[in-house]
C-alpha cells in the first residue's frame, strides 16, 4: 500500500473527502486505476517502526538515535491524541 505523498509522486489523484480510507486515483473514466492509500497515522507508524528496527539491529545505539526514536514515537503518540 502506499503513502499519500507516494501516490501523489507516481500520478495519482489524492481523494481525502470520504468517510474511511483515502484513496488514490488516475487515468480517465472508463480506464482509470484506482488503489486504496495509508493514512498519515498508518505512514507514521511504520516510519517509527523502520526506526526502532534500526535501532535495535545496529547494537549499541548511539544517544542521538535514541533521542531520534524518541522523538518519532512522541509525534506519532500526538497524531494518535489529536
């Protein structure tokens, strides 16, 4: 699945407005594709989670990638809240 920002690279028409998933768009009526799309909170999470992966598979983590981690963690907990 891809991101927002992914989907408007490659072409496609971003479709926000509904209820539920965003989706994504192109092409022209009757030959159009269109893909369901990750929301921002979706995107954010696995952007956290490539860091914490990260993290744990380089060993000793270094002070400011763990304050990099803790930081995406925390923006990710502030989108969650608002």
């Amino acid at each position: 699945m891809k991101t927002q920002a992914e989907a408007v690279r490659e072409g496609y028409d971003v479709d926000l407005s509904g209820p539920g998933r965003p989706m994504g768009a192109r092409g022209k009526y009757p030959q159009y594709e269109v893909i369901p799309l990750m929301t921002e909170m979706e995107a954010e999470l696995l952007n956290t989670l490539r860091l914490i992966r990260q993290l744990l598979t380089e060993g000793t983590p270094s002070r400011d990638a763990q304050d990099d981690v803790v930081l995406a963690i925390d923006n990710l907990l502030s989108v969650a809240h608002s």
